[in-house]
C-alpha cells in the first residue's frame, strides 16, 4: 500500500510503527456552527481511509478532536447569550447527528480542548524549559526561529513563509512568524489559571498535546484539509518535534478542497451549504458516493446536476443488487460447470479493486472497477445461475461497498418490504381481474421511480435511473 505523504511530496510504502496497528489522528471541527459541505468531505474522506485501512486488516486507533474554545466560539456564545461550553455541547450533538447520517464512523476517541488544559499547561511548560517558547505580559509565543527546520512541512524557508502569510503584528513578538501557545484573558472571556496568569491555549496546542496524550509522541497519520498545511500542521510539527526530538507524525494526509459551481463556498456569493441542507434531499449514500467520486487530493465541483448523477449511479448499483435478489428465490442449487471459470472472472475485480485503493487510496478508480463488475453481473448473471454463484455476487458487491460506506442498506429493508407489498396487491388485483387497480398500483410506483418487469419467474422491480 502506498500513500501520499506531505511532508515528503512523494507516494511512500505504508508501514506503521507496530504491524498491524494505525494510530490516526484527524483535525476536527470547531463546534459553533453546523459543519457545510467543505468539512463533510474531509470527514468523509478520512472516514474512508481509515475503513479501507480497517478492511485490509489493519486495527485503525482513530482520534478526532473538538475544537471547543477559540475566538468564533467566544463571539458566537456572546451573540446568542450562552457560554462557550452551552455553545460547544450543542454543537457536538448536532456534529454527530449528521456526521452518523453520512455514515461516518465514529472515533475511537473525541477529545475536546478543554479537556486537556492541565496537559496544554505542562506541555507549555516543557517547550518554555527547552528554550522554544517564551512569555510576554501573559501570552506565551513559540519561537519559530528556535525550531531549526520550521516550514518543512509547506515545502518553504522562514523568509518565503514571513513575506507570503498573513501576519498578526505585535511588537512583543521576538518574531513575527512566532505563534501563540497561551493567550491571556480579555474581560468576560473563559480563562483556566496556568504560571503565566489566567488565559486560555492557543489553537495550534491541542491538537499537539492531545495526539501526544492519546496516541503517544509518534503516530503513524496525521491528516485534516489542505487548508491547516499551514500554519496549523506545520506549527504542530514545530510543538511535537521541538519538545519531544522525535518525529511526531510519518505520514501527513491532506484532503482538498470543494468548489460550489467552479467558485470557492462563501456565503457572500449566496453558494453556502450546510451538510444537513443536502441531506434534506439527497441520501447519505449520494453524498458519500459524489464526495469520493474524485481522489481525495483532487479538488472536485459541487452542483445539483453532479448530485443527481451521483443519485443515478447509485440508484444503478442498488439496482444490480435487487435484481441478483430476485434470482435468489428460483435460483437453481446446481449451476452450470462454466461457472467456476464465472466465479473466478468476477472475483478478480476484488483483485483490481484493492490495487486501486492500495494507491494512496484511489476511490474514483475504485469506483470504477465496481461499476464494471456490475456490468459484467448484467450480462452474465441471469435466471439460471445458481444460488450458490448469485449469493457470492451479491456478498461480493456488498463487500466492496463497505470501505466507501455505500452499497450497505440491505436489500429487504423498510422501503423494499413497502414496494413488495404493493406489488403483491397488485398480483391480488390481477387474480381478481380487477386491471383498473393492478394499472393504478404500477403507475403509483412509476411514479416513485420503481419499474416493474413481469416475467415467468415472477415480478421483478427496480429503481429508475
């Protein structure tokens, strides 16, 4: 398996400190607002990784973060007339409600900042005793010229990155390129007591402190949007590495960004989705499959149209397996001799499929071999094929669903079990001669997008592409 590695701008063989073991850590929300679009595909994406992971044996550590205090969160609280931590628990509710919805498996751990200031303190404490770090007036600063190979991360010297970044000014920084570790209190903000006064962390700490708390000082992953590259992962690396010597992480994951109609999300330009806006009209299923339809280092477009698409690709993947169901219940015991050569033929698209994925996790081509494997079903598998042979396509197909979190609503669920029912009404109309009640009940269905195909082994159905 290989994986695109940040740090190193290179495709690298993946081998995890202790075999058969991933410890993963993954930037999480700050949790003010409902998470849009843009957060969706990360979550999902690493949700992704970390399942193919899972599937190919691997024992996934998984730790997500909560980001629960910082300046949005403090404003946020003073507008609606609620404290930070109201603010904070509310929002980690609402995260999980939609995050289980899109099928987003939850972390092994989700530690929230605010859990960890004693350990934020102490780690402060080390970096300041090692001469990385110094207080003023109550903030504390990391010195970045301290850290011998700050900006390896961005690819870029301390100069290149000074002159290209935004920068906070303030004279008693030794550096303007120095960042906040601790940041003293204003009036009626939170504040925990540390030696510097009272105050509260700064945002690049705790992800550094609670990866070192949860999954030691060195991880296997560290992973989040393109956009924390710099400065918040490449901070993280000067904090871990600078108080610890080791490496902090050996591979660094970025996922890209998503565009709303070839234009960047904002809610100036009236182009802003919140996940839970598309999940009032679209499947969690639809979601996930139009998020992983490009390489998750590729910038993909959002548009309804492109979500449509997605619907219908799904809908046909849904489809092949209805109808590998509907054989099931005549399906002979005995097939015919060529269908071990079939068996075999089909099952090497497992083969394909995990080259495709064991390449830095390539879902868009993934995809695709899946979508070729139902075609080849199409064609290949029919009435007679046995029920031994329909019952490994369909486990098959399941199976390779699993990793992207698609293809996992079983057939025979509460919407299934409704459209039988009304097909077996339909069958009671036609024993009755009653065609007036059987016609209606077929174009109530046409009307839902399901299709029903009457053949000598029975009724058939399936959804509209």
């Amino acid at each position: 398996m290989k994986v695109y590695n940040t740090l190193t701008r290179t495709k690298e063989e993946f081998v995890p400190l202790q075999e058969g073991k991933v410890k993963m850590y993954v930037c999480g929300p700050t949790v003010y607002n409902l998470f849009h679009i843009g957060n969706a595909r990360t979550f999902i994406i690493f949700d992704t990784i970390r399942r193919y992971l899972e599937y190919r044996g691997y024992e996934v550590e998984f730790v997500q973060n909560f980001t629960d205090i910082d300046d949005k969160m403090i404003k946020k609280a003073q507008d609606t007339g609620t404290t930070v931590k109201e603010l904070g628990d509310r929002y980690i509710l609402e995260y999980y409600q939609d995050a289980d919805r899109l099928k987003i498996k939850r972390a092994t751990v989700n530690p929230r900042a605010t859990e960890y200031i004693k350990e934020m303190v102490k780690f402060i404490g080390e970096l300041m005793d090692r001469g990385l770090a110094y207080a003023v007036d109550g903030d504390v600063y990391f010195s970045t010229k301290a850290f011998g190979t700050y900006g390896k991360l961005s690819g870029q010297n301390l100069e290149d990155l000074q002159s290209g970044a935004r920068i906070d000014v303030d004279d008693r920084k030794k550096d303007p390129m120095d960042f906040a570790l601790w940041k003293v209190s204003k009036p009626g903000e939170p504040f925990w007591k540390s030696p510097w006064g009272e105050g509260r962390p700064g945002w690049h700490i705790e992800c550094s402190c609670m990866a070192l708390n949860l999954l030691g000082e060195t991880i296997d992953i560290h992973a989040g949007g393109t956009d924390l590259i710099f400065p918040h992962h490449e901070n993280e690396i000067a904090q871990s590495e600078g108080r610890s010597g080791k490496t902090f992480a050996r591979y660094w994951l970025h996922g890209a960004f998503i565009n709303v109609d070839n234009k960047k999300m904002s809610k100036s330009l009236n182009n802003f989705f919140t996940a839970r806006e598309i999940l009032e009209k679209y499947d969690p299923e639809v979601v996930r499959l139009f998020m992983l339809s490009g390489h998750y280092r590729t910038q993909i477009n959002f548009t309804m149209e492109v979500l449509d698409a997605a619907k219908a690709s799904l809908e046909r993947m849904y489809n092949a397996l209805n109808i590998l169901h509907g054989y099931l219940g005549n399906a002979p015991l005995q097939g015919a001799e060529e269908e071990e050569q079939l068996k075999g033929e089909l099952l090497a698209f497992k083969t394909r499929f995990l080259e495709k994925m064991d390449d830095d996790f390539n879902t868009a081509d993934g995809i695709s071999v899946i979508f070729e494997l139902i075609r080849e079903v199409n064609s290949r598998i029919h009435e007679g094929s046995s029920k031994a042979l329909v019952q490994e396509v369909i486990d098959l197909l399941v199976d390779l669903g699993s990793p992207l979190g698609i293809m996992q609503n079983p057939v025979g669920g509460d919407l299934d079990a409704e459209v039988e029912s009304l097909i077996e009404k339909r069958q009671q109309a036609r024993k009755a001669r009653d065609f007036a009640l059987a016609d209606k009940i077929r174009n109530e269905l046409l009307e839902q997008g399901i299709v029903l195909e009457d053949t000598p082994q029975g009724v058939r159905w399936s959804r509209k592409n």
